[in-house]
C-alpha cells in the first residue's frame, strides 16, 4: 500500500480517537452521605450505569456530602465543585431549593446538563432548565402514607422528621396530612434537631416522650430506615408494642425483617437504585447522542412493600439493589 495513503489512514483514525474522546461524557452525580444506608442501592445503580458511559469513553464520579449538618449549601458546594472538575453533566438532588437552586441554575448558564433526581419534581426541573425530574413525588407519596394509614383505620399520625427544612421530607409530611384529615385523622410532625439525627438512643427518646405526651398516636411514619429502626426502640420502650403502627420511606435489612415478622406494617419503596441508573443512563445518552425522554418526570415510585410482597422484595435485597 503505497506509504502516503497509510499516514492519511492513520491521521483519519487518529482524529477519530481524538474526536470521540473530546465528546465522551463526564457526569458527576451528588448523593448523600456514606453512612446513609439509602445511598448504598444508589450507588449501585451509579456503578452499573457507569459500565455503559465507559464503554463510551466516558466517566462518571460519585461525590457524597459528609454530613447533613449544613445540608444545602453543602449540597450546592458539591454542584460548584463539579463545574469546576469541567463535566459535562451533573446528576443531584434538589434537597433544600432555596440554598441549591443559584448553583445549579449557574451550572446550567456555564453550559452543563443538568438532571434532578431523587429529591425535587418536573415543575422545578422546567423552572431551573435541568433536562428531567427521575425519581418519586414526594408529596403524593406522602399523601399514599397517609390514605394507607387511614384504610388500615389508623387515626393519629406522628411523621418523624430527621431533617427538618428539607423540601422533600417536608412535603413527605404534609401529604400524610392532606391524605389524612379529609378522612377524619391527623398528623403532626416530630422535627429532630441535626444533633440528634444520627444518635439512636437520643431519636428513641423523642419518640418514646411523644408518645407518653401523647397517648392518641397510634402510627409513626419515619422518613428513612434508620430511623425506623431506632423508632421501634422507641415505641418498646413506650410500652406500645402492638398497639403502634410503624410504617417507613426506604428500606434497610432490619425493617424487611419487620415486615416479615409482623411488627412494621409498610415501607415506601421510591427505588432508588432506578433513580440513580436511569439518571445516569438518560444523561449519558443525551451528551453522547443527543437522546432524550419525551417522558416528563421519570418516575420510580412511590410503591409500598408491605406483608404482599415482601418475599419479592428480599429478592432484590440479596442483590443489593432494593
């Protein structure tokens, strides 16, 4: 073959490698805290998803807060960091709106995709410009907390918040009280201070108290799974075993136990294993062919696992997805 069309050869694949490496995407996706067993199926969808970005040449990194002692604006440090390591699109939460949404409308005016999961909604994905909304509604998944109770003829709801002024579990709330007063019961929160969030004895406590003050709760709705779990310490120590629903968001090993023994009566399943793969697979299929969802929000819950289903559910547990 003659020499001069053997170099062009390899200038034409050479500026191939070169083109497909400048287009191959860098997606960053924000998560909570390590600790936080919610984040452990997220991060597992994260690592799946990012077997196909790499297949394209991409990359996707995984940045977790350390705490949520400062919850939003930790959060949109985490967006600016992003923007500044230059990727192309960022995967976050929109947890607390009035400290995020500046930086993220920022990154957005800088040129990077931005998709909202887990935690926000389309209204306020259309309102920032992000591309999609992937994951649960927290106000109507807080309203089919509610109406579960109620059909269950639950009456007095006390809805366990761990961390007061975030838009999600705040919503989470007062869906169970627009589901459950037009039936005839209530609700009212239980605000944990930051500095009891993470303290077992301390959380068990603050129910134990609530429901000595107030004999007339008979349900608790948690908003994570540990939280579950040391409100069902709570609710022995009270005396209340039995008499006490217990139902929960989210997941953990001791709640599926519970579940299955009888002693927690539901969990919110929003999957977040699917929130986190689908956003990371949408993103990356818009940067690298400009595919995109007609479908407006991505929604992966809210679904409940109860006594029904349990058996499934563990299914996906031993596989560390659920």
């Amino acid at each position: 073959m003659n020499m001069k069309i053997v170099g062009l050869l390899a200038a034409v694949l050479s500026l191939g490698t070169s083109l497909t490496a400048a287009s191959a995407a860098n997606i960053a996706v924000i998560a909570g805290k390590p600790d936080d067993t919610f984040w452990q199926p997220v991060k597992k969808g994260v690592d799946d998803a990012r077997k196909v970005v790499e297949l394209t040449g991409g990359k996707v990194s995984f940045l977790q807060l350390a705490n949520y002692d400062n919850l939003g604006p930790d959060a949109a440090n985490l967006v600016r960091t992003a923007v500044s390591q230059g990727v192309d699109g960022i995967v976050v939460a929109n947890w607390v709106p009035d400290a995020m949404d500046a930086a993220i409308k920022d990154a957005i005016a800088k040129g990077v995709k931005v998709m909202l999961y887990n935690a926000g909604n389309i209204d306020k994905a259309h309102e920032l410009g992000a591309m999609n909304y992937v994951g649960s509604d927290e106000y109507v998944a807080g309203k089919a907390a509610g109406s579960y109770f109620s059909e269950k003829k639950y009456k007095n709801v006390l809805c366990v918040n761990h961390v007061p002024g975030s838009y999600p579990l705040e919503q989470r709330c007062k869906g169970v009280v627009d589901a459950i007063s037009p039936l005839g019961g209530k609700s009212k929160q239980l605000p944990l201070p930051s500095t009891q969030a993470d303290n077992a004895a301390a959380v068990a406590q603050s129910i134990k108290a609530a429901l000595l003050t107030d004999p007339s709760i008979d349900a608790i709705l948690t908003l994570n799974p540990a939280v579950a779990d040391w409100a069902a310490s709570g609710i022995m120590q009270a005396g209340m075993s039995g008499k006490v629903a217990l139902g929960s968001f989210d997941m953990n090993e001791a709640g599926l136990n519970r579940i299955k023994d009888g002693t927690q009566t539901f969990a919110i399943d929003q999957q977040p294993y699917l929130q986190s793969y689908l956003a990371v697979g949408l993103m990356n299929s818009y940067l690298e062919y400009g595919l995109n969802l007609p479908t407006n929000p991505v929604l992966t819950g809210p679904g409940f696992v109860d006594s029904t289903n349990i058996e499934a559910t563990l299914g996906g547990v031993k596989k560390g997805a659920r």
